[in-house]
C-alpha cells in the first residue's frame, strides 16, 4: 500500500471508529523533549527547557498491536474517505485489525511507533525498496499519525527516524509512495525533499487512482 503522511487539516468522519479507540485532545506543548531510542539507547534530538512530556521514537513491540491499528483506522478515515472507494476503503482498514500488526511485529518487520506518554500516535513502516526498477535502495512503506497529533512536526520525526535506520542497515537511498489525490501527503513529501520520480496507478477494488513516487538520495 502506498506510503503516506498527514497534515493539519481535518476531515469529519460519520464511520464509527473500531471501539476502545477514544478520541484525544490535541496534545499542546510548551516544553518538549522527543528522543529516538531505536538502537536500545535513547538519544535527544530536541530539548526545549524543562522537561513535562516525554515523546519517543521506538521500536514497536508486543503489546503495540491494538494502539497502532487503532491509528491505522483513524489515521486513513482522515486521509482517504473520498478518495479511495468507501466499500473498499473499510475492507482495507478492517484487515489491519490489532492481528494482524501483531503479526507484523512478531516477524520482525521494521515497524517504529510515536510513543506519548504511553500512548501511541504514530508509527512508521519500512524496509527494502519494492520497485527493483527504481534505483533505490530503501522504502517507507506507510507513515501515519493519528488526526490529533497531525500538524506538530511528528511525521518528520518519524520519517527521520525510518531514514537513519534505513542508513544505518546500508539502504542510503529512499523511496515513498503517495495517492496522488492527497495533496497533503505530496506537500509533506517535497517539503522533505523527495523528488517525483514515477508515476503509475493502482486499483481498489473496481476503481484506479494514479500514485506518485517520490525519491530521497
């Protein structure tokens, strides 16, 4: 599935969320500290002041399986209702049920989280590029972060983090995908730096919707 982002802005959904989801406050910040602790060694990358909350980049890990479908759901209502078929749209998001992203993890794929506070806001997917064609050695596969924590900074943080874990495993070179009807995923990845470097399509169910890639040397 095509990789994504998500920015500030908001969609209402009238879809019932997966229950045990509660929505959050948007969570505001005087003071922040967000460390990335995926080696097993946390290391600050911004210290602002006192420390009042902790947000960390990890690695998920057993028990991470219900909160981080519980993102996926939220997180691609936010971003694809309207865009992707709306009966294909749920099939997609009931797959990814706390199931199967245990199974992800029990397999060892490379999977990290925004932990806040205990609670998990975000997460990233990642690993060898899909596409051999494409001279690229790495891949997002997915970035999301649920509609609250949208619009702080989180989602660079998180695709620094896929990045230097990309590096650090010898995959230098980056490629992410995004639907091409999302304009906030292509503003987020330019931002970034990628540069549109294919286009294609892919089908839901009855329907085709064009995807770009973009690619980060």
């Amino acid at each position: 599935m095509t990789a994504d982002s998500q920015g500030a802005a908001r969609m209402r959904s009238s879809v019932p969320r997966r229950a045990g989801r509660q929505p959050r406050a948007a969570p505001k910040f005087s003071i922040m500290v967000i460390v990335f602790g995926l080696a097993g060694t946390p290391r600050p990358v911004l210290t602002l002041g006192m420390v009042e909350t902790l947000i960390t980049i990890r690695n998920a890990r057993k028990g991470d399986a219900a909160e981080i479908a519980d993102v996926h759901d939220a997180a691609w209502r936010d971003a694809y209702r309207g865009v992707i078929p709306g009966r294909e749209l749920e099939r997609m998001i009931a797959r990814r049920g706390p199931k199967w992203w245990d199974a992800a993890i029990v397999r060892g794929s490379r999977l990290v989280v925004l932990d806040f506070d205990e609670s998990i806001g975000g997460y990233a997917s990642y690993g060898r590029n899909r596409v051999p064609s494409l001279p690229y050695q790495g891949e997002v596969f997915e970035l999301y972060l649920a509609p609250e924590f949208q619009g702080l900074g989180f989602g660079r943080r998180l695709f620094q983090a896929a990045r230097r874990d990309l590096s650090e495993h010898g995959y230098h070179t980056v490629l992410v995908w995004a639907l091409a009807d999302n304009d906030r995923a292509l503003g987020f990845y330019e931002r970034l730096g990628g540069k549109i470097v294919r286009r294609a399509q892919e089908r839901f169910g009855g329907e085709m919707r064009d995807r770009v890639a973009f690619g980060f040397d």
